[in-house]
C-alpha cells in the first residue's frame, strides 16, 4: 500500500491529500488530461474529499473519472465502476437516494460481469444498496445485500478482515431498528472489534461502530453506557474529522435526543443547536437530516415556551426553500 493509501485507510485526511494532489499533478504533466491512467488518482481524490464532507469538491473529481474512464477503457470496465460507486456514495450523503441507487445498481452490474458475482468489488455497491433501504426503513429488503456482502467477503478475506465490519455493521442497524437488540449488539460488538484491531481505537470507522452501540443502550435505556459511548464517538469524530463535519452533526443530533429524553433540556437544545448550524453548513438548509434536526430542536423549543424562537428558525429555512432540489428526499437520519 502506497503511502497517501495508507494515511487515508488511517483517517489521516490532511496527509493524504497533498501527497493525492500531487500523484494526480505528475500524471497530468506526464499524460495529458486525458489519460485513462488518471482516473484512479482523480478518484483518490475524490473519495478523500466526499470523506471530509467536501461534497462541492468531490464530485467534479469522480464526474472527470468517470468520463476518462468510460473514453479510455469503455463504459463497462472496472474502473467505470469505481466512479459509478464513488458518485452513488456522494449522491447518497447529499439525500439523493433514487440517483444513489441507480448509480450503486450499475456499478454492480458492471463488477459482476467483468469479475464475476463472488469478487469483493461486488460486495461494495450490495452494502450501500442496503444502506440505501435502511435510510427508507426497509429492513427485511436490506438484510439480504449486508448477508451477501458479508458472505462474499468472508469467504475471500477471512473473518476479521476490516471490511466485514460493514455489512456487520449493516446488519446491527437492521436488528437495532426491528427491536431484535441482542442480535443487534452481537453484530455491533463483532464490527467494533475488527475495526479496532485493524484500524485503531481511533479511526472514524471505530466511531460508527461505537456510535450504533450507544443508540442501542438508548433504546435499551442503558443510559449511562450509552453516554460513554455518544461522548467516545463525538471525540474521535471531531479530533478525524473536524468539528464541522456532517458525521458530528449526526452524533450531535442524537446525543441531544438521549438527554431529551432523559429530560435534560439545556444539555438536548444545547446539541441540537450544534447539529442543526453544522448540518445547514455541511448538507444545506433542506437535507433531509437537516430538517429533522431543525423539526426536533424547534419542537423542543416550543415545549419550552420558546415559541418565538422557533418560528423564528423556521422563517429562515423557508426562505429558500422554493429552491432547494431535495426538499422532499427521504428523512432518516
């Protein structure tokens, strides 16, 4: 593994990226600007950036990728399918499933007919086809792609490769949100585990294992391991990530609903603000997660009395929103 690989692979983003920037400078020097060869560093780039929240800046990169890719090796190579998948992912983080999963659906037609159904490749657009279903709640739909993916990789990896984390991971949303919470934690911990010993207790993937933990003793009301586990994860967010990154908003968000329901009111209007100025900044006014942010903190202001307050945040969002393209997308968080 190459060094900018590696640094990335760490959540090291800020090493990375010179080192990416200038892979991609030497072989457009060398190559020219058409080059098929540049397809996999503009890639890099881009994954790094989608990464960082840096949404406005990832997709130019894979859309260049993309293009070169389908000119210079034709519209079914493999290489067409890392892009196809990079932009299904950035679609997918901006609220903008059904582009996600045409995008995911072609990338895996392409990686089954070039490689073959049982290569890892496949596995990656079954585990973001799942986490498509899972954003619209349709678990029994998603637990298949997770077991597929999982299936797949173990049988060409080995158990405790870092990447069956994610369908394990997956596969812990899909029995948390159907209540089967000893599955669920079982599915986590085993995700948890793996990241950790080959990630690091710190990597942003160990965040989200560690993050599906804590909204599963929420539920359990197991608060005070659950708080642990909100406060480990915003850390290792903010430290990997930077404090404005849509991934603490999201841990934000649902660190505020675990003290609103335990009716700390400061402590939850204090996180939702958080969340709500940094998903407005990092996703836009009308993502569908920002609005359910803004939809919880101004109803928690109105419990409160704080009428105005509210109505006051809620003006300003509707200012724009005859504008906004994905007003009406899917709200999950």
């Amino acid at each position: 593994m190459n060094l900018p690989n590696l640094y990335h692979r760490r959540g090291k983003y800020e090493e990375a990226e010179p080192l990416y920037q200038r892979a991609l400078r030497i072989r457009e020097l060398v190559l020219g600007l058409q080059d098929g060869l540049l397809a996999s560093p503009l890639y890099n780039l881009a994954e790094l950036y989608r990464r960082q929240g840096r949404y406005e800046e990832a997709e130019p990169l894979y859309q260049r990728a993309l293009s070169i890719g389908k000119q210079a090796f034709g519209p079914e190579h493999m290489e067409v399918g890392y892009s196809l998948n990079g932009l299904a992912m950035l679609c997918a983080e901006q609220g903008k499933d059904e582009e996600a999963e045409l995008l995911y659906q072609q990338a895996l037609q392409i990686w089954e007919k070039t490689l073959g159904p049982e290569h890892t490749f496949v596995a990656y657009p079954l585990i973001n086809l799942g986490e498509i279903f899972v954003r619209q709640r349709k678990y029994e739909e998603a637990k298949p792609f997770y077991q597929r993916a999982l299936q797949i990789l173990e049988r060409v990896l080995g158990a405790n490769h870092e990447l069956i984390a994610h369908p394990l991971y997956g596969l812990g949303e899909c029995c948390r949100e159907q209540g089967k919470y000893e599955e669920a934690e079982s599915f986590y911990q085993r995700a948890l585990v793996i990241r950790e010993q080959m990630l690091g207790t710190k990597h942003s993937d160990v965040a989200e294992s560690v993050q599906g933990l804590a909204l599963l003793y929420t539920e359990q009301g197991k608060y005070k391991e659950a708080d642990l586990f909100f406060q480990r994860t915003l850390v290792i967010r903010q430290q990997r990530l930077g404090p404005q990154h849509s991934l603490v908003a999201e841990t934000l968000h649902h660190f505020a609903r675990f003290h609103e329901l335990q009716q700390h009111v400061p402590e939850a209007l204090s996180f939702y603000q958080q969340a709500l100025t940094i998903r407005e900044q990092a996703l836009g006014l009308h993502h569908p997660k920002t609005n359910t942010t803004r939809t919880a903190y101004t109803h928690l202001l109105r419990e409160q009395g704080r009428i105005e307050e509210a109505e006051t945040i809620e003006a300003q969002a509707q200012l724009s929103v005859s504008s906004s393209p994905i007003a009406h997308a899917v709200d999950h968080i």
